[in-house]
C-alpha cells in the first residue's frame, strides 16, 4: 500500500505536470517577434489599469475587437467614448487646452482632423513593432497610423433603382442625376461636408481625383441634395425609400448593412474608388500610455486586423490577412481603381481656414442651384 503523503506528492506532480504543459501551450498575448523588453510594456499597462478611448468608429463593430483584446490582457479596462468625429477632434482639443483629463488615444475616420492633431504635436512619436507590415501610405512618421481599409461606395434602394440605373462611375452618376431629374429630384443622399469631418475629407479628395469635379458638384446640386452626418441615418432613409441613392457611403457600414437588410443595395466605382483608413495616435501626454501602445500594437497585429477583418468588418488594411473584407480581396475586385488616402500633411491643405470657407462658399454655390 502507498502511503497518504506518497500519493498526494504523486497528485501534486501530476497537476503541476499539467499546469506546465498548458502554460506552454497557451498563445502569448503578443508575438515572440516584439522587442525582448516589450513585457515591461505589458506590466505598465497592468499596473495602469485602463485605457482611455475618443472614437468615431461605432462601438457595435468595436465590440469584438475589446473583446478580443480583454482576453489577451484582462487588466486592462477599455474606457470606449463612440461620437462622431468632428466632436472626437473638438472635445480632445478643448479638454487638452483646459488641461485636464482626456483620451489616451485617437481613432477617428476623420484623417485630414487626425493628421491636423499629430502635425500640431499631440501625438506621440512611437514605432510600433507591427509598422513594417503596413503600406507605406498607413504610417506618418510612426505617430499616425491607418487601421483600415474602407471602399466609400454607392448605396441604393433595391426594391426603387432598377439594375440599369445603378451607378459605376461618376459620370455615370451624374448623367443619371441630369437624365432622371424628377425620379432623383430630393432623394440623393451624402455627408454633411460642414457637421461630418469625414465627408469633408471625403470630397476634397473627390476634387482631386475629378477632372468634373464642379460638373459633378453641380449634377449634385440639381437633385436637391439631402445631407447628413450620420451613416446610420442614410442607410435608414435609403432602406425605407425615403431616398433611393446615397454617395460617398463607408462601405464598410453599407455592406455589413446590406448583409441583414435586403432593401439595400452597395455598388463600388469602377473609375476610381476612395479608400478611408481610420487613423489612430497615442497622445503624447497620455495618462496610460503603455495601455494605449498595447492596444494600438493588438489593432494593428495580424489578429487585431483579422478580428477587424472577419468580426468587425471594417477591412483590414494588412496584406496578410485573407478574407472577405480586406484589402487583399478589394484589390482583386477593384485593382488600380482603388485610391487609398494616404496619411501626409497633404491632407491639411483644405484645412487651412481661408482655402476651406472658399471651397464650401464654392460647393454652396454650386449645390444649391436648383
């Protein structure tokens, strides 16, 4: 017979064994690749204990990705603050000049805004050992990053525009706005230019892209325009008939709509085809500072980005990641249509005060003639 102690000492090893064999086989939180001292990064943010966020992306699609990234790093609280995001760039600035609490980070589909703030020093300069697997276009002097890649697409009303009227081009769109006047007259929908950073950024490069641009701003014009400066409102009015074709749509959004919503239909450009990225920093001065390295790292790591693109459906911007919605899969589809913005200074040009009231003096001009 074994004694009572022998058989607990052989227990004990047993579980230890086991203990062992699972620790070893667990995923690391972070890849074997990161700088050897990254673990000193892991234990600040533990000891942090949370992370501050400003965001303009929609907490349902962030959902996975804080779900995801509590699992690795369970210490770390997300503090999410989902607005749109001309209020991400005014409460940052206002809170930063009171010199009180703020975000930690900056994620915002407003790039010409995100750039305005890294240019006038907010961000911190940090090169994140996930910054060789983006497009070169993705990183401004590793303190602003792009997260994703987002075709803006033509949204329509599947039961009211009929297969031939779909747009594919822009002079297709606005021969279709001139052609159909009184079908089209009060039912096109885009962004607020003036409310919706993103819509602002979405038509100064539309200028650039046009060689009709003003043309086309005009077709606009002609059908009596109806703006908003939310996503969700036009995929609502578009759904229920209210209006029958939307523009400059994140077609992120619009598929993962017309995915559940059959009376939504989405068409991409066939002549050229912007492409958003959501551009995240870390504040300089930011509370929790390694918390917000830790989740800028995890967003853009290959399983941060494979969540972005299989869970949150927002494309990933990374190569290496295979699927539906990714950057890999557009370029098969779109190929030298697609025109990504790249994170630069070029992006301030339109913000200079001067140039910016001139153009949408221009664009009221020119939209609202009836």
């Amino acid at each position: 017979m074994f004694s009572k102690s022998l058989i607990a000492a052989v227990v004990a090893a047993v579980f230890t064994a086991a203990s062992v064999s699972v620790s070893a086989q667990a995923p690391a939180a972070y890849p074997s690749t990161y700088p050897a001292d990254y673990a000193k990064t892991v234990e600040g943010a533990k000891k942090e204990g949370k992370i501050v966020i400003y965001s303009a992306t929609d907490s349902k699609a962030v959902e996975p990705l804080i779900k995801d990234f509590s699992a690795l790093y369970p210490g770390v609280k997300i503090e999410y603050n989902d607005m749109n995001s001309t209020e991400v760039y005014n409460r940052f600035i206002s809170e930063a000049a009171a010199g009180g609490a703020t975000a930690d980070l900056l994620w915002s589909s407003a790039m010409d805004l995100q750039v305005k703030l890294v240019s006038d020093g907010y961000a911190l300069a940090y090169k994140s050992p996930e910054a060789q697997a983006l497009p070169a276009w993705a990183n401004w002097n590793n303190s602003a990053y792009g997260t994703t890649f987002e075709p803006l697409v033509f949204v329509y009303n599947k039961r009211l525009v009929p297969a031939a009227e779909v747009p594919t081009t822009h002079a297709g769109f606005a021969k279709l706005l001139t052609s159909k006047a009184d079908k089209y007259k009060g039912k096109v929908t885009t962004y607020d230019i003036e409310k919706a950073g993103v819509g602002f950024t979405f038509i100064i490069n539309d200028l650039k892209q046009n060689p009709q641009f003003w043309d086309f701003a005009k077709a606009l014009g002609s059908s009596e325009l109806r703006v908003q400066s939310s996503t969700g409102t036009m995929l609502e009015r578009i759904s229920s008939g209210e209006n029958l074709i939307g523009y400059n749509i994140i077609g992120s959004y619009a598929l993962a709509r017309a995915k559940k919503d059959p009376s939504i239909g989405v068409e991409f450009s066939k002549d050229y085809n912007l492409v958003l990225s959501r551009v995240m920093f870390i504040n300089k001065t930011a509370k929790n500072m390694n918390a917000a390295k830790l989740w800028l790292d995890y967003v853009l790591s290959k399983r941060g980005q494979t969540v972005i693109a299989n869970d949150s459906k927002l494309f990933a911007v990374r190569t290496d990641v295979t699927g539906e919605t990714t950057s890999a899969e557009l370029v098969q589809k779109l190929g030298g249509a697609l025109k990504p913005l790249p994170i630069s200074p070029q992006m301030l040009q339109y913000l200079d005060q001067t140039r910016r009231l001139a153009f949408l003096k221009q664009w009221k001009e020119v939209t609202s003639k009836k």
